[in-house]
C-alpha cells in the first residue's frame, strides 16, 4: 500500500499571502488529521476530518481551515499569512472508524515545510 | 490540556546501552501511543498500549503504562545508532461529541554514539 503523500513538500510565501496544502492519505482510511510542529510549541494538532466532516479541532485561529474530498483527500488553507505561521505541517490518516476496537494509530506524511518571509 | 510530556527532554548514551523514555499525561485516555521521528520528517507509528494493559513488547521495545499515576515509559534495549531520533508519546483521549483526540507532548531528543 502507498503511504500519506503530502505536496508540495516545501514551500515560501510571504506574510499576507494565502496557502493550500494537500494530503493523500493511505488507500481505505476515512480519517485524515492536521498538524502543525514548530520548534518551540512542539507538535499541534489542528483538525480532524472523516468522511469529509471536520470530526475534532485544535485551537487555532480561524485564518486555518481544512476540507475533505469525497475520495479522502484533504486540504488545508492558512490565510492571511503571518510570520509565525512557519512550520512543518503534518499529515496523517487512519481508518478512523468508532467502535470498541477504536485505536486511532495516525500513519504520517512526510510533511510540508513552510517558509513565510 | 490531555498533552502527554515526555521526560527527559533529551538524552544521550552509548550503542549498545538501554534508553527510558517516561510520559505523564493528566485524564483518563483510551490508549496511549509512541512514535519516533527522525530530523524534520514525519513520525512513525511504534507502539500502542491500551487502558487495561499494564506492558507491552514489539521487538526491542517495552512499554508500561500506569494508569494510576497517569504515566508511561518506553524502553529501548541494546541501542543502536539508527535509533537515534525524537520520540514521542501520544495519549488518545475522548474530546466530546463523540470524537477522540491525540495529542503529542514535545518529544525525547535521543542520540545514540556509536
């Protein structure tokens, strides 16, 4: 099975600008989640979506959004770019599906990189 | 906040010796996971430990979760230089509204020197 694939990988764009990013999760998995890491506050997470519902959200402003196709595939926007908005975003599936066995094991992307100027 | 918090931030040894890792977290969880990350890329799964289990193995990793004292560690043995990674633990916990929601403290630094 092909992993998450996430493009671009790297990205510059300059503060008030705005971005989409794009994941393709793994063949099968219903849920596809958002993150972002920076160095100094670590690894956040942004949003969740499944079967393309926003299912959880982090706290983060609404300037970050995020859709869900119909085959999985997801999307996530940042406008109105800041400085600080410089990170690696991750993405990450899983099949997501409630029940008791419910695990939620996240398989990761390799992320995009992103340089705002 | 549901964040797991790893200590010790970063740690050094030599190839060959064990690792600890140890992981507090603050509510109740459904499970708790570890993941590794090499520099800048993305983090890989390693292992998953339930609520009603107390250990757990996968090849030359334990895992112990107390859920008493709200804390977890992960054990490497006989490290090797390709370990040498962050890693991260991973509470899952239910947010509300039927959802559950992962979230990561910021990591163990580990080096291992050949």
């Amino acid at each position: 099975k092909a992993g998450v694939t996430q493009t671009p990988r790297y990205l510059i764009k300059t503060r008030g600008q705005q971005v989409t990013l794009s994941c393709s999760p793994i063949s099968g998995h219903r849920s596809v989640s958002w993150y972002q890491q920076t160095p100094g506050q670590g690894l956040q997470f942004l949003f969740e979506y499944f079967s393309e519902t926003q299912r959880n959200k982090g706290n983060f402003p609404g300037r970050f959004s995020g859709r869900q196709f119909s085959n999985s595939r997801s999307e996530m926007n940042v406008s109105t770019l800041e400085l600080g908005d410089s990170a690696l975003y991750l993405c990450a599936s899983s099949t997501g599906l409630p029940g008791p066995q419910f695990a939620f094991e996240q398989y990761f992307g390799p992320g995009t990189r992103l340089t705002v100027t | 906040s549901q964040q797991g918090e790893e200590d010790p931030q970063a740690l050094s040894i030599q190839e060959g010796e064990n690792a600890t890792m140890n992981c507090s977290y603050k509510t109740s969880i459904n499970n708790l996971q570890w993941y590794r990350q090499n520099s800048g890329r993305g983090l890989v799964h390693l292992i998953l430990i339930r609520s009603n289990e107390r250990e757990k193995h996968s090849g030359r990793l334990r895992v112990t979760l107390d859920t008493s004292k709200k804390s977890s560690s992960l054990l490497i043995t006989a490290s090797r230089a390709a370990d040498t990674a962050s890693y991260f633990c991973a509470p899952l916990a239910y947010s509300g509204a039927g959802s559950y929601q992962l979230t990561f403290g910021k990591g163990t630094k580990l080096s291992v020197i050949p």
